[in-house]
C-alpha cells in the first residue's frame, strides 16, 4: 500500500519561506513522478509543480521563479521549497505520485501566508 507523508506547512509572513516534504513509502519512488497540488477555500485544487523521473520540472506560472521542487530518491522524499511567499499562495498543499497508470495523494498540509 503506498503512503504519502507530507510535513513543513506552517504559518509564514508574506516574504517568507517554507519547505514542504513528501515521503513515500510502497512505490518505486524513482520511477514516480511527482506532484505538488494546492486548495484554497472555496477554489478548485490546482496543480503547483511537477518532477518527473529524470528531474525535469514545472511550475504554474504565479509561482515560476519563487519555488522550486527537487527529488531525493535515496530518501523516497520530494521537496517544494518556496520563497516569497505571498498571501494568495495560503492553501492546503497536497502531494500526489504517479507511476504505471496509478497514483496516490497524501493527506494535506496547511500553509498560511498572513501578517
């Protein structure tokens, strides 16, 4: 059974910085690609990033040049680092995995931009 692990939400000031972790357990993590999601209230969950299998990225463009999402594959574990933040970008972020025609969410984790 695969299993997401997502932690560093948190609350934040505008200008600051937060580095979410997803870890997984139960896939072949280098043979995954990887994810990062956001949902605001009352908004539809979107995409923020993405990391494929040879580390190639993407990125929604409100967050182009302010985050950025790295693999470790010896460690099953994902990172969004994100800086300046600002306070649009305060929503649930979710971690989501992909490999062979599956994939799997992870459980949410908080971010508040806010003064």
């Amino acid at each position: 059974q695969v299993q997401l692990v997502e932690s560093g939400g948190g609350l934040v000031q505008p200008g600051g910085s937060l580095r979410l972790s997803c870890t997984a357990s139960g896939v072949v993590f280098s043979a995954a690609a990887v994810s990062w999601y956001r949902q605001a209230p009352g908004k539809q969950r979107e995409i923020v990033a993405f990391i494929v299998t040879g580390g190639k990225t993407g990125f929604k463009d409100s967050v182009k040049g302010r985050f950025d999402l790295s693999r470790d594959n010896a460690k099953n574990t994902a990172y969004l680092q994100m800086n300046s933040l600002k306070p649009e970008d305060t929503a649930v972020y979710y971690c989501n995995v992909a490999w062979s025609g599956a994939s799997s969410w992870g459980q949410g984790t908080q971010v508040t931009v806010s003064s």
